[in-house]
C-alpha cells in the first residue's frame, strides 16, 4: 500500500527554494530580481497580513514575538523593505519553526493548503484579493496559476493509496529440533531456530524504495525454545524413600515436574531522528560506533521530571552518551532573527571521549564529546540504516508439578502446581532509540532510556476430581 498523496518538494522545485530560505541565499531581494518559486506562488499575498485596522504585521522578526513590523502583499515595497516570499516566512509563526528545522515535507502541506486571510479592514492588504470559497484550500496557488495537484497527487483527498506488488521480501530460516522419549522418566525436546526476513521497510521516498531494504517484521534472529519432564525418583524402588510402602508411597510416588525454558534474541530495530525526507527519518554516522557491543540494561538510574523516578538505560556503559545541539542548526540563516529565534532544537548523539580526541569538544559540565549521530541533511534519509540495533532480548523459566492420586476405581484426584516466570525475571520496556525525543515538558529524553518493565511470578495450584 503506497500513499500516493505525501507532499511533493523534491521534484517540483520547493526543496532547492526552501534551502535558500533557511540558509539566507534566496534569489529574490530587489525588486526586478528574477522570482524566485516560492516569490510566485505567493505573488500579491500578504503572509504577515494584519487582523486588527492598523498598518502593522502580525508577522514577528524577532526572538519572543517581538519587533513586529510593516508588512505588505509579496512583490511589493513597504517602509523601504522589499517584500519577499524568504522575508515573510522567515517571520511567520505559519512557516518558520518548519523551516528552522528543515521539515520540508510539513512546509509543502503549508503551502498547499494555504489560504490567505482576506479580512475586510483598514491595513488589511490581503482585503483586495478574491474571496475564498467555503471549504476551499489552496487559495495562494490558485490566485497565481499553480494548479490544485501542485503539492499533492490528488488534493481533494487526504491519501489516496494505490494497492500494487512494489513490495517484496526474502526469509531464511534455520531449523533443528531433538526430541527424546522417555528414558529413566525424563523426556523432553529442544528446537533452536535461526531466521532473517528481508523487505522493504518504512518508505523514506516513493520513488527510491529499494534503499528501505532491510530486515522487517519484528523478526528475531536465534530461538531457542525447551521442555522436558521428569519423574521425581522419590518412592518405591526410586533413589530415595525406595523401601516406602502403604500409604506413604501412594502420597510421594510419581510426582512429576515440568520445566520451560524459551530464549530469543531480539529483532533489530533502528535508531531513528527526525525525518527530512517521508516516513522514518535516520541519522547520519558522524564517527561510527558499534552500539551493539556495548548495550546492556541498567537500572536504578534518577530520570522522569526533577528525577523523581527511577529508570533503565539500554547502554550499559556508564553516562556514555549526551545529547548536544545539532550542527544543522549552525547552517539556519540569521535573517528575520531565524536562527536566534531558537526554533531549531534538533539534537545530536555525542559520546564522552578521552582527552586528544579529534573533532571532540568540551561541555560546560567539563566532559570531552565527540558527535557521533547527527541529523541527515534535509532532503536525504540518513546513512545510518534501518535495523542496524539489535533490540531487546527475551527469556523466561516456567515450572510445574503435578501428580495423579487413584481414589477408586473410577475416581482420580490430581493435584499440579504452577510456577510462571519461576525467577520473577522483569521484562525492560522498549528503550528510546530516537536522538532527537523529547518529553512533554520540552526536555530532551535521554539516549537509550528505558521507562517501564513488564512480566512477575505467577503461582497458581489446582484440584482436579475426575469421576
């Protein structure tokens, strides 16, 4: 299933003016400049149009909402300014955080879907435009000649989803199992299996899927999966309480334990960022780190808000990882106060280094980092991978013992005892692999935590009179 409706900007010409905007190298910065894509889309439209019957901007130039300032229709001088598709989406609460961060493909839907405010007041330079139908959307493109499917296959829907064979997979698989029948009272089977299922993935670009090749489907590498039983040598002729008789050997004779164990690998999973292209966005390698040598569950660590819970880390490492500000913030332009506005708060994955370390820099706190993961360049998918961690393992040990008692002839009492997770071993949740999350109060949530864990000892015993 491929929606054919996510936002076009690489093939259009968007990505390439959306790069000059957020960088400060548009084309357009005096009047009879050649326009630049975006200058003609919104040619005679007011972004920063006022609500209110003054001559002022409800666009902000500055850090806070400050500095408001004298607007007019794009293509238009207004206070000695030259008014620019770049000026006012630098300034517009509409377009600005997308562009601090280079989310394109959410700065394409903007556009596509963007009506112009045409309020009827003094100042209000949008007022002379044509009315918007009830409904409409898409009214800046329509006004300049850009056609409805400029942005989107098919506007008028949502998604529209073409069902075809593009996808594809190939699994191997690895399968033993022994089995033994009873012998001295114990029998019992053993099956290890081994598997690896490739295919595609989360679309990163519609029309390049086979770079989403990758391992899929939660599937988990090793398997091993045992059970066995024994009967107890405790009674008659058994290896203790053999010369028992009577009634003491009814009540100890022919008891049997049950044993389960099942182990598995995890499946591999991705460290993920933010997108800057469609679908799963990936970080670029910076310098490269094996994150699967050193992972490892760690638990008893201060986290939550003001650290009043405790957590697990998935890297067992010590505090390995930090997280620092982006180096892709460093390319946002300062024009319109782009970049002191603060609006790109991406993160990158730095590691605490020893001292000589090239391309390593210091905290304030006195650690030496190195970058290790950063964000992908916008328009790209990251070169890191899908699938490159292997996830979270898991095991678990259940027991049971039971025996039958003959009443009668006709009557039998059984008696079993069930023990699941006999070792009240505690499955970790799944850790965050993204290096760019961040908890509901803007704090960045660090690398590999681990918040919850699941699974206790079960008891149980049962009677069961058959007659």
């Amino acid at each position: 299933s491929q929606n054919l409706n996510v936002a076009n900007f690489l093939y259009n010409g968007l990505f390439e003016d959306f790069e000059r905007v957020r960088t400060g190298t548009e084309i357009t910065k005096n009047p009879g400049d050649e326009l630049s894509l975006l200058d003609r889309i919104f040619a005679g439209v007011n972004l920063c149009n006022p609500t209110t019957t003054n001559a002022n901007g409800t666009c902000s130039n500055g850090p806070g909402g400050s500095n408001t300032f004298v607007s007019g229709p794009i293509g238009s001088t207004v206070g000695g300014i030259y008014q620019t598709a770049a000026y006012q989406m630098r300034s517009s609460s509409t377009f600005n955080d997308d562009l601090a961060i280079a989310a394109y493909e959410d700065l394409a839907d903007s556009i596509k879907g963007f009506n112009y405010n045409n309020a009827a007041c003094t100042g209000c330079t949008n007022r002379f435009l044509p009315a918007i139908p009830t409904g409409h959307q898409g009214a800046a493109l329509r006004l300049n000649g850009f056609p409805d499917n400029f942005v989107d296959t098919n506007p008028q829907f949502g998604s529209a989803t073409i069902q075809n064979n593009s996808g594809y997979n190939n699994y191997h698989s690895f399968q033993a199992q022994v089995t033994t029948r009873p012998i001295q009272g114990f029998s019992g089977s053993i099956n290890y299996n081994w598997s690896k299922n490739l295919g595609l993935g989360a679309i990163a670009n519609p029309v390049d899927r086979a770079v989403n090749y990758t391992n899929i489907g939660n599937n988990p590498g090793h398997s091993i999966r045992t059970n066995g039983t024994i009967e107890l040598p405790i009674g008659p002729n058994k290896l203790f309480f053999g010369n028992s008789s009577g009634w003491l050997a009814r009540a100890i004779e022919r008891w049997q334990l049950g044993l389960i164990y099942n182990l598995s690998s995890g499946a591999p999973t991705s460290i993920t960022a933010q997108t800057m292209l469609y679908g799963n966005g990936l970080p670029d390698v910076r310098h490269h780190v094996d994150f699967n040598k050193i992972k490892g569950v760690r638990w008893g660590i201060p986290g939550g808000n003001n650290n009043q819970f405790l957590e697990g880390r998935y890297f067992d490492n010590g505090d390995v990882f930090v997280k620092v500000g982006d180096p892709l913030c460093d390319t946002v332009t300062n024009l319109q106060n782009l970049r002191a506005r603060g609006d790109c708060n991406l993160d990158a994955l730095a590691m605490v280094v020893p001292e000589g370390t090239e391309d390593s820099f210091l905290l304030p706190d006195g650690r030496r980092v190195q970058i290790v993961l950063q964000h992908a360049q916008p328009g790209k998918k990251g070169n890191l991978g899908n699938s490159t961690v292997v996830g979270m393992g898991t095991w678990r040990f259940d027991a049971n013992l039971g025996k039958t008692f003959q009443i009668t002839e006709s009557k039998t009492l059984q008696v079993r005892f069930d023990a699941q997770n006999v070792l009240n071993h505690p499955q970790p949740g799944n850790p965050n692999l993204n290096i760019n999350a961040a908890d509901a109060f803007g704090n960045s949530i660090p690398f590999g935590q681990i918040t919850t864990k699941t699974g206790t000892r079960l008891l149980q015993g049962q009677l069961r009179l058959s007659f």
